[in-house]
C-alpha cells in the first residue's frame, strides 16, 4: 500500500514538474540596423556562410582569451542550433535530451541578404540544466568549419537564456567597448559596398568584420618543431649520461 501511495505521489511530482517545465523561444540573428556581418575587407558576409547558435563550457574569460585559438573554441563549444547568411525564418526544435527534434530551415536563401540572417531555437534551460547560461553566436566566412578562413565570435551580456517565454538576440546589441560583451571581430565600416537605397541596404550597414582564422599547418608546426626539440635534448642527455 505504502508502495503504491509512494509511486502515486512519485506520478504527480513528475507531472507537476513537467507542467512547470517552460520552454524558451529565442530569436537570433542580425536584422537590425546596422547589424549585418562582412569580411575583413568590409564588404558584406557571403550568402550561405555558416552561423553557429550555442554555448561554451568554458567561462567567459577562457573564451575571451582564446578567441584566437580556433581549435579550443571548437573544442568547447556546444551548438544548440546553426543557420546560414541570407536564411531567414528558420527554426530548430531541441526535445527533453538537448538533441535536435526538428529543423525548418528555409528551402534557398535570400540572395540579396549577404552580411544578415534570422533564425529561432526552442528548448526547455530547465530539463537541459541550462539556467542562466550565457548564449555566443558563432559566425564563419564559409558554409563548414573546416573551408572557413574568417570568423568572428559576439555575446551580449544580456544574452542569458531566460526562464521563460521569448527572448531576441541581435549582433547589434553588442558593444564592441562593454567589458562585459564578447565582440570578437573588428568594427565595421559601417556602410554598404552595395549601390542602392532600398530598406535591405539600409540594414546592410556592416556592423563587425571578421577575423582570420589562425592556420592549422603554423600551430602543427609549431608543435612538431617543439617535439623535435625535445628529443633531440633527451639524446644528448642519454649520450652525455
């Protein structure tokens, strides 16, 4: 009897718990004035580059110092969702386990979107354990991590993943001179390469440029140079023993 009393309650907190449970919407992109993404040349990001949506488990302060070390911010980072330069509309849906359920991503891009984008993710912080943590958007000059060649890493400080209901985040929103902001790019020029006076101009203004991406043959060489080095003292040390 005790046992099914027990597993009755056991039943209702779970129910309770899930009712409590509340989903987060979160809208993230660059689609305001100003806010569009270039190349270090300042002309406006490549439609189809990548963008990354997610969190580090690293602290802020690792991530600031290593924004030149691609590989460690690879390493460290958790995707919750990705889109691409010149999609919009898009939507991605995490299930109770943080894995992807369901993706609605635009069938082409926007061809005259180049440097914008607008995506939106909806989990539950509470089931994954993710309260309070602090969101990073991720943005590549190429459609893979491995083909990019710039990038460039933005969080806002109010970028925290609320307890309930919609949140929206624009690169716009940092401030490349707040010391609690991530703005990893350089500033842009803040005006479009694009003739023309249309709206998409207008929000075409480029916000941040991308950084280049450190090459992986230098950092390897590097490491192989140090290697050799190291045996070759281990040598002379056997042969002087």
């Amino acid at each position: 009897m005790k046992h099914l009393i027990f597993s009755g309650w056991a039943v209702l907190l779970t129910a309770v718990a899930r009712l409590e449970a509340s989903p987060v919407t979160i809208s993230f992109g660059a689609q305001q004035y100003g806010s569009a993404i270039g190349l270090a040349d300042g002309t406006e990001l490549p439609v189809e580059s990548l963008v990354r949506f997610g969190y580090f488990n690293i602290p802020l302060e690792q991530v600031a110092a290593g924004g030149s070390n691609f590989s460690l911010l690879n390493d460290s980072f958790i995707e919750l969702a990705s889109t691409r330069i010149g999609y919009f509309g898009g939507t991605t849906q995490l299930d109770d386990s943080g894995q992807i359920a369901q993706v609605n991503e635009a069938a082409s891009p926007y061809e005259e979107a180049a440097g914008l984008f607008g995506h939106t993710v909806t989990y539950d912080p509470d089931l994954l354990g993710l309260q309070a943590t602090r969101h990073y958007l991720w943005i590549m000059d190429a459609p893979t991590m491995a083909g990019a060649t710039q990038h460039g890493l933005f969080s806002d400080a109010d970028w925290i993943a609320p307890t309930f209901g919609e949140a929206i985040y624009d690169v716009s929103t940092v401030d490349p001179l707040a010391t609690q902001d991530l703005y990893f790019a350089d500033r842009g020029p803040e005006q479009s390469s694009i003739a023309g006076f249309g709206p998409l101009n207008k929000l075409r203004q480029v916000n941040a440029t991308l950084s280049p991406v450190p090459e992986p043959s230098l950092t390897l060489l590097v490491l192989a140079a140090a290697t050799v080095l190291g045996l070759r003292r281990r040598r002379h040390v056997t042969t002087q023993s």
